[in-house]
C-alpha cells in the first residue's frame, strides 16, 4: 500500500512544484483529491460527480506508467473536480464523486474524533472525514489555493506547504 500512496504522492508533488503560478490574483492552480480505498466504492459514500471523469484512456491503474498518471491527473487538476477513488490495486475509477458526509451517510458519528484545522476547506474537511471510513486506506489532496500537499489516514493527517514538497529528489534551488 505504501508504494501505491508514494506514487500518488509523488504525481501531487511534481504538479504542485511545476505549477508556477501559485499566489497570482485570480489564478486557481490545480486542485485534486484522491481516496484510496479497498475493493470498489460504494454509494454509501460518495455520489455520482455529474460529467467528471478520471480519463482512463490516459491513465487507467496508477502503477503502470507514473509518467501517464501525472499527466491525467495535471488534466484533472485543472479541468474537473470531485474525488478520484483508486482501488488498493491501483485501478482508478472512471466517474468521479462527490464524498457524503458522515451525517449524509446516516453513520453514527466516528468514535474517532476528527481534529480539524483552520486552513481546512472543503475538500480536506471531506478527505479527514472519510479517512476514518473503514473502507478508506488513505486520502490524498492538493489545495489549488496554495499547492498544499496532505495525507489524511484515519482521521489524522500530514500536512505539508509547497516549499516542503519534493523530500530528496528535489532539486537545490
């Protein structure tokens, strides 16, 4: 599973560092959130997002070709929005989502209480609140507002600015 979260990790920080426009007045950079989750999703969790869908003739299982999967997700990143689910054997579902709640689901509150952060929007309060799911072996979101990198996995998260992004591959500047 770890090497299945590192490359998605891996294609967040490569879009985050190559995106150069972050901090200009009203530019949205991309966004993107990804669950990964044992077998395939269930409408007990997530809804239908509309026409957005992952574009699987690029990129079907994230393992296969990063190259490609940074490339799908760059398009998705700018272009759709919605949560990606992506199975723990990499295989990405085609239609994107959109994430219930915990009371839209009718599931009794987590007995795991869910700390939340000031600089949480929507997207990271959804991707907190399905990392306690069970089902959800991790969440992975890129902020579009700043290049924000965070893991989320039950119910705590690492959390990590654009200028913390890349670890040892990243070049000197």
């Amino acid at each position: 599973m770890t090497e299945l979260t590192d490359f998605i990790t891996y294609a967040i920080e490569s879009i985050s560092l190559g995106f150069d426009r972050w901090g200009q007045e009203y530019v949205r950079g991309p966004g993107l959130y990804f669950v990964v989750v044992t077998g395939v999703h269930s409408g007990q969790y997530a809804d239908p997002l509309g026409e957005n869908m992952w574009p699987t003739e690029t990129c079907r299982v994230v393992t296969d070709d990063l190259d490609r999967f940074v490339e799908a997700a760059q398009t998705v990143g700018l272009r759709r929005d919605g949560a990606v689910i992506i199975s723990t054997d990499g295989t990405v579902q085609e239609q994107m989502v959109r994430i219930k709640s915990q009371s839209d689901t009718g599931a009794d509150a987590t007995s795991r209480t869910v700390k939340y952060a000031d600089w949480m929007g929507t997207k990271h309060l959804s991707a907190i609140e399905v990392s306690v799911r069970e089902e959800v072996v991790a969440a992975i979101t890129l902020s579009e507002e700043n290049g924000r990198m965070s893991i989320f996995k039950d119910g705590d998260y690492d959390d990590y600015q654009r200028d913390e992004l890349g670890g040892t591959w990243r070049p000197t500047d």
